[in-house]
C-alpha cells in the first residue's frame, strides 16, 4: 500500500498549488504538515527564477537567470539559471531533518516540493530526502519531474518504490485531483 504520495506533471500545470491546497486541508483536519515548496519569481511579467518557501514562511532563492556564483563556490546550472545550493540547504534541510525528529504520536506529512535538477544539486539534500522518506511515521507529500532525458537516480528510485503513489497532473485533471490526493495521504498514515 502507498504511503508516501508524489505528483508530476509538465512544468507550470498545477503541481504546487495542488501540494499547497492540499497541505491546507491535511492542516485544517488535524494533521501535523510541514516542509518546503518552490514558487516562482516574476519581475516585470518574466520568470527570473525560484524561491524556496517554508510552510512556516521562510523564504530564500533557489535560483535565478545567469546570476553569477559566489566566489569560491561550484557553477550550479540547470539552462539560464545559477542554483544557490547554500540558500536552499539552509531552508529544505532543517525542515527534513525536524520531520523525523518531532515528537508525539501519531503521523506526520513532510512537503517536499520539488524533488527535481536543481534540488539535487546538494547531497545533503538526497540523502535527508532518503531518510524522510525510510522514517516511520512520516508520510511525504511530494512532486517529481516528468522523465525526459537522462533519468534523475532520485526520481527513479522513488518512481520504483513500493510505498510510493504517483499522480500524474493534467490540465484536464488537476481541479479533480485535491480529494483523492488528500484521501491516499490520510489512508498512507494508517
């Protein structure tokens, strides 16, 4: 049975809003959310790159266009945007290590949004996503890439996992999607 749930979808179809709608209700019946989504940065109606955003509210960049690395750092690149890994690690890490950590009883949900290039540009990162997702009690409600050039071992590895149901979202389906995506996290932390 599913315990864990990711959605995927082409970029732009929904998959964030989604993970938010539903973080929303999981939080308003009772059950602990916390975690990480990634949203987009406009200036002046053009995507110059990404934050990552806490549910508690942090907030840091994720990437931007052809931004210049820190001296003495690695060039992290997926097309036009720079990844600052360092940003990231600070705001996604102690949200994932906290999600196993917490205590009191019963099950908690871990957003992880997204699992994707840029993300895994950090270790750190892979491996406390592994963790999260081998802990008993945690119910991670994620999204992952469509598969398209070389695979992405994470993603794959998650895409095989027994415990793991994935839902592919659609223009088509994405206003359906909420109920059913809520029920399989609720019925995966049982």
């Amino acid at each position: 049975m599913a315990r864990h749930v990711f959605l995927t979808g082409s970029p732009g179809v929904g998959k964030t809003t989604l993970i938010q709608k539903a973080s929303e209700v999981l939080k308003s019946s009772g059950m602990p959310v916390d975690g990480f989504y990634t949203e987009e940065v406009r200036q002046g109606g053009r995507r110059i790159g990404f934050d990552v955003v806490t549910l508690s509210g942090l907030r840091g960049p994720l990437s931007r266009v052809g931004s210049e690395p820190l001296p003495g750092r690695r060039e992290c690149r997926v097309g036009q945007y720079v990844v600052d890994v360092t940003s990231f690690e600070q705001l996604a890490l102690p949200v994932l290590r906290n999600a196993g950590s917490s205590s009191g009883p019963g099950q908690r949900v871990c957003v992880i949004d997204e699992i994707g290039k840029m993300e895994l540009f950090s270790q750190p990162f892979i491996q406390a996503t592994r963790h999260t997702l081998s802990t008993p009690g945690i119910v991670v409600l994620g999204t992952i890439p469509v598969p398209k050039g070389k695979p992405l071992a994470l993603v794959e590895e998650i895409r095989n996992r027994p415990d793991v149901m994935v839902f592919s979202v659609t223009k088509e389906n994405r206003n359906h999607l909420l109920t059913e995506i809520v029920t399989c996290v609720q019925s995966g932390r049982k």
